[in-house]
C-alpha cells in the first residue's frame, strides 16, 4: 500500500510542477486558479510522501525521496512537452 501512496504523491508532485508552469503563462482570475491547484497539489504529494515512510511496510526515506522525486521529474518533462510545449 505504502508503494502505491508513494506512485500517487509523485504524480501529484507533476501537478504541482505543471500547475505553476500554467500559472506563469497567465493572469487574474485564472492565475490564482492555476495557484490554488499548485497549493493544493503540494499539500497532497507531501502528505502522501510522508504516508509512504511510516506505518508497518514504511519505505525508508532516501528511497522513498529517490523514487517520489524520480517520478514528478519524468511526469513533469512529460506532461511539460504535451502540456506547455516545452521543446
């Protein structure tokens, strides 16, 4: 179960990367929308994180970072490219 939050909160970490790509690219009311989802996503990535560390199978830290942090990179250049157009 812990491997699963851990796959979960690395995809909300991509959400949250994504979300603040979009809120630079816009203004006014659709920018703080775009704020509210990064805050939103943060919290929930960093919850999850910290879920998949404790408890009886907890993920020991450095793996659980390496892995989390692997996952929000490799969505995020993806999700860049087809999202924002990244190059």
């Amino acid at each position: 179960m812990n491997w699963i939050l851990l796959i979960i909160g690395g995809l909300f970490e991509t959400g949250f990367a994504i979300s603040l790509g979009k809120a630079q690219h816009t203004s006014g009311r659709e920018m703080w929308l775009w704020l509210i989802a990064f805050a939103v996503s943060v919290c929930i990535s960093m919850y999850l994180l910290f879920k998949a560390m404790g408890g009886e199978n907890a993920i020991p830290v450095g793996t659980a970072y390496a892995v989390w942090g692997a996952i929000g990179a490799i969505g995020t250049v993806i999700a860049g490219i087809v999202c924002l157009r990244s190059p």
